[in-house]
C-alpha cells in the first residue's frame, strides 16, 4: 500500500433509489477506518416522472459533496416466484 492511500480518505456515496424517496450515506475511509459524514432521504412529490428525477438529482447535488470517488447503488432486486 502507497503512502498515499493512507493519507487521503476515499468519500464513497451510497444510494438506495426510490422514486419518491431515496436514501443516501456518506462515509469516508482512511485505511481500515470509516468516517461518517451525512445520511438522510430526498423525497419528491407526486407528478410525472421527468419531474421526480431531476428532484432526485437536485437532491444529490445538494449535498455539496465534492466528487466521491465511489459511488454504490441499491438495487433491491427482488424476485416473485
């Protein structure tokens, strides 16, 4: 392992999507050791989808955060049998 990684945190995004609410985390990771640094939901109203996706990005950028080098999505995938 470089110097390097060792002395500059990764930010990583996570994002459990939804189209009326999407959960987000935000950690930081230095080595073997985490950071918090946000959590919370964007909610959107009622309306037609266009409409709901740019809340959703409008949220994301909100946040403020500068570029995360990693970003994680929940896919929920879930299968009925």
């Amino acid at each position: 392992m470089s110097a390097a990684s060792t002395t500059v945190a990764t930010r990583t995004l996570g994002l459990d999507p939804g189209l009326r609410v999407t959960g987000f985390g935000v950690v930081d990771q230095l080595g073997s050791r985490l950071r918090y640094v946000a959590s919370g939901c964007i909610r959107t109203t009622d309306g037609e989808l266009p409409g709901r996706l740019k809340t959703l990005l409008d949220g994301v950028r909100a946040l403020g955060l500068d570029a995360p080098e990693v970003a994680r999505c929940d896919l929920g995938l879930t299968f009925c049998g």
